[in-house]
C-alpha cells in the first residue's frame, strides 16, 4: 500500500477521541478547519486555522509537514479531500476530527 494511501486511511480511520486530539494539539499538533472563511466565522475551534479545502493546495505552505495535522470540515468528504492533497505534498500524518456526535 502507498504512503498516500495509508495516509489518507489513517486519516479517515475511525474519528479521533477528543482525548486523542488534545493529545496530538499539546504535542505540536495543528489543527486545520478545511471549511469556507464564512462556516469558520460561524464556529471555529479555539486555535484552529482555517485553510479552506480550494486554497489548500497552494496554502499548505503555512503548515509543519513534521507536524500532526488534524482536519476538520462540514463533511467527512471534505476532510479525506484534503487528507490526500496534504499526503501528496509530503504530509505523514494527518487526522480526522469529527465535528458529529
């Protein structure tokens, strides 16, 4: 299996605990909300930066590719969308973070 490949599936593997992602934030972690700036606007978690998924392939410039990141959006879609365009930029490991209950 290719590294994007069991990137994107780490990615998408099941939701994050929030104890999981409170774990990947205090050790470095980023957290990225993949939404549009107007969705952000309405509701942000605290410390997220917000790189909408059609900016992302020139924005993920702002991002530690040594880093966790962990994508959250409006729809599971959206976040393995990303998830696969931040694999191939080099980008190991990435998260989902389910913003359901």
């Amino acid at each position: 299996m290719s590294l994007a490949i069991q990137t994107v599936c780490r990615a998408t593997a099941g939701t994050l605990t929030d104890e999981r992602a409170a774990a990947l934030l205090a050790n470095g972690g980023q957290l990225v909300d993949v939404r549009s700036p107007a969705d952000f606007n309405r509701f942000a978690l605290p410390g997220a930066l917000n790189l909408p998924i059609d900016s992302l392939c020139y924005e993920h410039r702002r991002l530690n590719a040594h880093r966790p990141v962990i994508l959250y959006g409006n729809s599971e879609v959206r976040s393995v969308r990303a998830a696969r365009l931040l694999a191939g930029k080099g980008f190991l490991r990435i998260y989902h973070l389910s913003l359901k209950d």
